[in-house]
C-alpha cells in the first residue's frame, strides 16, 4: 500500500490481482501511480488472443505519463495514450489475422477533482457519506438498450447479451471513450475493478469491505470471498482512500510524540 499527500488530501492506495479458479492465464492488467493522479485497470478480452498482451499495452501506454499542469492536460494525455495503444493493438490485430482488445477504466485526479474515463465493463464505483455509487456505466449490449428504453432493469439481468461488450480498445479503428467528472471529497474511496469482481461480489460487499477497512485489506478481502465464490475469471481491484489533511498532521503529530517517548 502507499501513501502520499495531493491538493491538501491523504492518498491510501492499494490493488490485487488474481487469475481467479477457472482461467489459465491473468489478462487483466493495473496501474497505481498517485504520484501522477492516475490508477487503472484493464481487462483483457475473454476468448480473444493475447487478452493479456491487450491490457499490458494500455497500462504501460498510460504509465508512460509523468506529469502534467492541469486536470484537462491530464484528461487529454490520458486520452492521447489510449488512442496510441488502440493504434497499436490494431496493427497487432492486423498482422496476427485475430482481434486483440481490453476495457480499460482510468481514474484521474488533480487539484481536488476526479475524472472517470472508460471503455467497456471495469467499473468504477465512489464510496461517499456512508453509500456507494457506480460512477462508470457498462458498455455492454443489455445496458445499451436499458438506457435506450428498448427492455427493463429486469430484462436486462437476464439478457442474452448480458456479457456482450460494446466498447474496447483495440477493436475498432477510433475507440470510444466515455469520461465522467467531479470533485473529490474527504473521505471518499474510489473502488476500480474487473468485471472478476462484481460478477461475484454485489455493491453492498463491495461498500462494507472497503468502507470498514484501509485499502490494503479491502483489496485482500475482495479477492478473498471472490475466490471463496468460484472466482469464474479473473479478478482485480484497486482502491483509492482520500482523507483530510488534517487527518494526516494529526497522524504524524502522534508517531512524533511516539518517537519522543510521549503519550
């Protein structure tokens, strides 16, 4: 786990990753880089060739960013970055005669703001005032029609197309990127995830575990009753915690009393 301190907020982070109890190999893929207000996870296309080599390519596309001015230099690097892998899983995908793609969902933060940007099923979710709220919407074939009106909230649980993923990078020639903004508050947690994840833990879990505990054994515990339930993919989680910076001053005030030998 790391920590570090930016625009007068504590950052807790922490991620885990397993190949879960069924899949071979692990194609899903993260990035934890607080220092440049940037966390990510990418999930490889089941039944696609190099799964893995797809997300890799996107998580170090994004790696590659080092710093930047502003929250819309940042939100345009990022971009800038994902449409570079997208480029080059394509030429992968053309000269293998297969399609190699992944999802990707990226939070980014400067300055007390946040962007979720996304392509695909990885959520995002912000765990905030004691409730959790999913702030990426799947790009699946059953949401689409749900927010086109064509079929229920009902319906869509048990579509046919339930699964089926409408957005990748990799896939197709200029990849459609969704961003949703907003600010960051003290104390809120950003939980990013594989659909490994949700397909076994429902939202409530996913509040209790990382709203009772540091970063560290949230991650643990998520893997850990995800496996517990047959784990049917790869799984992966990354979580955020922002507290106050007094929050901090007073921590460090008290490890400094500790080393002086005080109470």
């Amino acid at each position: 786990m790391s920590q570090m301190r930016t625009a007068h907020m504590r950052v807790e982070t922490s991620a885990a990753t397993h190949v879960g109890k069924v899949r071979e190999r692990n194609e899903d893929s993260y990035l934890v880089r607080p220092e440049t207000g940037i966390w990510a996870v990418a999930d490889g296309m089941g039944g696609h060739e190099a799964g893995d080599l797809a997300s890799q390519t996107v998580i170090e596309a994004l790696a590659s960013i080092e710093t930047s001015d502003s929250a819309s230099e940042l939100l345009a690097l990022c971009k800038g970055r994902i449409f570079d892998a997208n480029s080059r899983l394509m030429k992968i995908s053309s000269e293998r005669g297969v399609v190699i793609g992944t999802t990707v969902t990226i939070l980014l933060t400067f300055d007390g703001y946040f962007a979720c940007v996304w392509a695909g099923d990885s959520r995002m979710y912000v765990v905030r005032d004691g409730g959790i709220s999913q702030i990426s919407r799947d790009h699946t074939e059953a949401e689409d029609l749900l927010a086109d009106g064509v079929i229920t909230a009902e319906e869509a649980q048990s579509w046919a197309g339930k699964n089926v993923i409408t957005r990748a990078i990799g896939v197709t020639e200029f990849p459609e990127l969704e961003v949703a903004t907003g600010t960051i508050q003290p104390g809120d947690i950003f939980v990013i995830c594989t659909d490994g994840l949700t397909r076994h833990v429902p939202d409530e879990e996913i509040l209790e575990s990382t709203g009772a505990s540091p970063p560290e054994q949230a991650c643990d515990h998520l893997i850990r009753i995800t496996l517990e339930r047959g784990a049917g993919d790869n799984v992966t989680v990354v979580v955020v915690r922002f507290g106050a910076e007094h929050a901090l001053a007073s921590a460090l005030q008290t490890d400094s009393s500790a080393l002086r030998g005080g109470t």
